[in-house]
C-alpha cells in the first residue's frame, strides 16, 4: 500500500512539475506585450486599434487561460468601435460569455468603425491583390466582395468587427459550438446567422430548421451543403432560385464546373460558371480548360468571365475572346493594372482608354 502511494506521489510531483514547466515556457516564449508596445506607437488611432485587435487574435488561448492577458488589454485601444472588437475577441478565446457585458454603444463620430475588417498590413489593394487570400484569412467561409464581385470560399472567414453585445455573444457561441448561447441574441437575423453558424460548424443541417426566415434558413442550408460536400442537401430548398444559388455555392466551393448543370436554368448556369471563374482569380486556382468562358450563353456574362479568367491565367491574350472591341480595351486595361505592367497598354485601340491605362499603371 506505501508502494501505492509513493508511486502516486511521484507520479503528481512530475504532473505538477510539467505543468508548471509549461506555464513557464508560455509566459517566456510570450512577446505580446512587446506587440502591443509597437501598436501604442502608431500615431493613427484606428490603426492602433486594429494593430491590437490583430495581437489578441494571436494570442494563444492558452495564455487566457493561465490569466497572463485578460479583458483589460482592450483599455489600450483609443475608440469605442476597437474596445468592443477586442472584447469580443477576448470573449471567444475565454469562451465566456460574461464579457460581452462590456460592450458599449458605438457614438456616431466614431472615426475608426469598419476599419477592422482586414489586417493591418494588409489594407492597400496593392498588397492583397498578390495574396491568394484576398479578402480572407481564415480558413471559414464566407461571402468575399472584391472589386464588386462577390463569390462563396471555403478559404476564409475576414476578420470581424463586434459593434454591439448581440456581435459578441454570437462570436463566443460560434467558438464554443454552443447553440444555447444563440437564444441570448436579440436581433433576429443575427440570431439566425449564429445558428446557421454553428450548424455548418458542426454540420447539421436539421439545425437549420431553427432559423426562422426563409431566406437566412436556404443560407444555411447551402452552407452544410458544401460543408459537408453532400449536393443533394440543397433539394431541400424548395425555391428554385435559392436552390440554385446552394447549387453555384458547392460548385465553386468544389470547384467544379460540371455542378453548374444541375442549376434550373441557363442564367443561373452562367452565373455559376462565372462565379467559378472569379474564385479561381480570386483564391490563385489554375484549371486549363478556357472553354467554360464559351458555355456562358449570355454575352455580358460571357465577357466577365473572360475578364476573369484571363486574369486568372495571366494570359492576356484570353481578352481578345471579349464581344467587341471596348470590352477587349477594358480587359486589357484590367489587366495591366493588376499586374503593374504599363507595356500591356499599347495593345488598347481606344486612345482615351489607353490614356486612361497608362496613368493607372504610372
């Protein structure tokens, strides 16, 4: 029996010994303070504050826990809109709920609203445009705008900005996975897109009968969908529409043209099609065959995709598959100015849009 124990004595001593070993090694390998040292800096308060908000979003969770940072690090920022972004971040990471609490209402001369919602070092087009991840860096999904073109991408999910407590609280049950939490949520469509958060987190799509819109309810269900890589999820959506719109999601989710064909009709085909095409861009994808462009039957829709394809590809000889000359001028200028190359202008017949180029790309 004193065998027993003394084997058990040790057996503590050396967890104890390791725990405390690893709560040293996170306390010395931890620069976050000499990170937000380099954000108080900044002279610009809205970049201050989203220098910080992206610190805490790579503070290790571990470090929450061992109570080295807590919620007092968002007194550093200098704006009510960077204070309630970093507590929600906080809130997540400690997964308490508690702290949304802290949330205060956003005065209208906030100056730095929306100036969350992309990293720091990363806010010039010129920067993200030689990004895979143009608009995304998580690998979530989302709806990503660029330039006006928006598609769906398992790649990412942007950084947010927490504007209020019902932001928060949705922030921390999407990373606790934990559905209660979504009935805490005043606003009704925010209340619904935590549901349909979790559900595609968890994929399970009978968690979407409990959104209570028709339309935030099909979202979620083409989320599962492609999450889950199952097409036939979306016949559960009875608008055709809608359905076609889950359709196009898992196509380029998938990055399968041949999903286009299940769509009801030929303009939603098209817009898959092209959907496709702007993500390959978009998310630095590479398919060979130019040949989806010339499927699109719509001619606008047909030259947008060339755009984007040719884009795509690096290949700007694709414009000369445009429909007339002024869509060819345009794709070229296009792609001149994305790829910071003036020489490409010359190849304009328009005077005035080769002009125009040659100034962009000075």
């Amino acid at each position: 029996m004193k065998n027993k124990f003394k084997i058990l004595w040790v057996v503590a001593g050396l967890a104890a010994v390791l725990v405390l070993g690893v709560v040293v090694y996170l306390h010395i390998n931890d620069d976050t303070d000499e990170r937000i040292a380099n954000c108080m800096k900044k002279s610009d308060p809205c970049e201050k504050d989203s220098c910080i908000i992206w610190v805490v979003r790579g503070i290790d969770f571990k470090l929450f826990l061992l109570h080295k940072h807590d919620v007092s690090i968002c007194d550093k920022t200098s704006s009510v809109s960077g204070k309630n972004t970093c507590i929600g971040y906080v809130a997540a990471k400690k997964k308490d709920v508690s702290l949304c609490d802290g949330i205060l209402p956003i005065p209208e001369n906030d100056g730095c609203i929306g100036s969350f919602k992309s990293p720091p070092e990363r806010k010039s087009e010129e920067n993200t445009s030689q990004n895979k991840t143009d608009c995304c860096w998580q690998n979530k999904i989302t709806d990503c705008c660029w330039k006006g073109a928006c598609f769906y991408t398992t790649f990412c999910i942007p950084q947010e900005e927490i504007s209020n407590k019902n932001d928060c609280i949705s922030f921390v049950a999407r990373s606790k996975n934990d559905l209660s939490l979504c009935d805490k949520i005043s606003n009704i469509s925010k209340k619904n897109n935590c549901i349909s958060s979790i559900a595609w987190e968890k994929e399970d799509v009978s968690l979407c009968d409990k959104v209570s819109t028709t339309n935030q309810k099909n979202i979620c269900i083409s989320a599962v969908a492609s999450e889950k890589g199952e097409l036939f999820l979306c016949d559960k959506i009875p608008n055709l529409s809608a359905r076609d719109k889950c359709i196009s999601r898992f196509a380029v989710e998938t990055r399968n043209f041949s999903v286009c064909e299940r769509t009801s009709n030929s303009s939603a085909k098209d817009d898959c099609i092209v959907f496709i095409t702007i993500a390959n861009k978009q998310l630095g994808g590479h398919y060979t065959n130019v040949s989806f462009c010339d499927e699109v039957s719509e001619v606008f829709a047909r030259d947008k995709c060339i755009v984007w394809d040719s884009l795509g590809k690096r290949d700007v000889s694709l414009c000369d598959k445009t429909s007339n000359t002024s869509v060819r001028d345009q794709c070229i200028m296009l792609f001149a100015e994305r790829t910071y190359d003036k020489s490409i202008c010359k190849k304009i017949s328009d005077p005035e849009i080769k002009q125009e180029c040659v100034q962009r790309t000075s």
